[in-house]
C-alpha cells in the first residue's frame, strides 16, 4: 500500500531531480557574470538550483514527519473523483488530437455539463456550440491565432 509519506518522499525527490537537470542544463549557456551582465543559464541555474534545495527540504520534512501507520495515500471515493475530473480531461485531449480543438470542446463542455452538471440538455447544447463559436471568432477571426483544426473543421472550409 502506497502511504503520503512515501509518496510525498518520491515526489520531492523526483522535484529534486528536474531542478538539478535544469541547473545542470543551464551550465551550457554559462551561469557567471560576462562583461555585458548575466550569462544566459544564470537564471534558469539558480532557479533550478532553488527548486533542488527546496525539495530536498520537503523531502527531510517528509522522512521525519510522524504519521498513523499505514494511513492510505488516497481512499477508493477520492481516486473516483479525481478520475471523474482527470478521465474527461484526457480524453478532451485525444480528442483534439482526433477531430480538432473546437469539435472536442463542443463535445467536453456539452458531455460535462450534462454527466457532472446534470444540465438541461438545451442548456448543455446551447453552451457547448456557443463557446467553440465564440472561441473561434474571437481567436482565428479576431486575433488571427489559428487552433489545432481537425477532419469536421476543414470539411465545413473553416
């Protein structure tokens, strides 16, 4: 059984390791002082270098907290509803991948708010054609800032 403790130690080791590759990383572009100021990776070497130390710390916090033995990480209702949150999520993104941005989100916010929100369905349907629209006009028309289109999308010349 996975416990917070252990779960809270991998994580900040796991945080640990990413800051030490940023700083590692940075060390490529320099992280001294050059006659024109900062070297390029100074900022992200400190920063990774920061985040590093930071973890480590809450990593020493989390080996000697002292936690109830064998207390669960999650129980069975809190895994079902973040997988209730998560589930759509993912799928929201296959499915942009798979039809495009604005088909995918006409069909995340019309599924969600009929399934979690229990809406109307001419609410759900009036929401979930009205925010793709709007975010089309106002994105592609408006700002001129094109969006990831899919096989409905370019049948219909948008």
């Amino acid at each position: 059984m996975l416990t917070r403790r252990a779960l809270e130690i991998a994580f900040a080791g796991a945080t640990a390791l990413f800051g030490a590759v940023v700083a590692w990383g940075a060390t490529e572009y320099g992280v001294g002082w050059s006659p024109s100021g900062p070297d390029p990776g100074t900022f992200p070497f400190y920063i990774g270098l920061m985040v590093a130390l930071a973890s480590l710390a809450n990593m020493a916090i989390a080996a000697g907290a002292r936690q109830p033995a064998g207390r669960p990480f999650m129980t069975g209702d809190q895994a079902r509803r973040i997988a209730g949150f998560v589930g759509p999520i993912l799928i929201f993104v296959v499915l942009s991948l798979l039809l495009g941005l604005y088909v995918a989100t006409a069909l995340y916010i019309g599924a969600v708010m009929l399934v979690q929100g229990r809406y109307p369905l001419w609410h759900a349907l009036l929401v979930a054609v009205g925010l793709p629209l709007a975010l089309y006009l106002l994105l592609e028309k408006g700002f001129r800032v094109p969006l990831l289109k899919g096989p409905l999308e370019a049948l219909i010349g948008l």
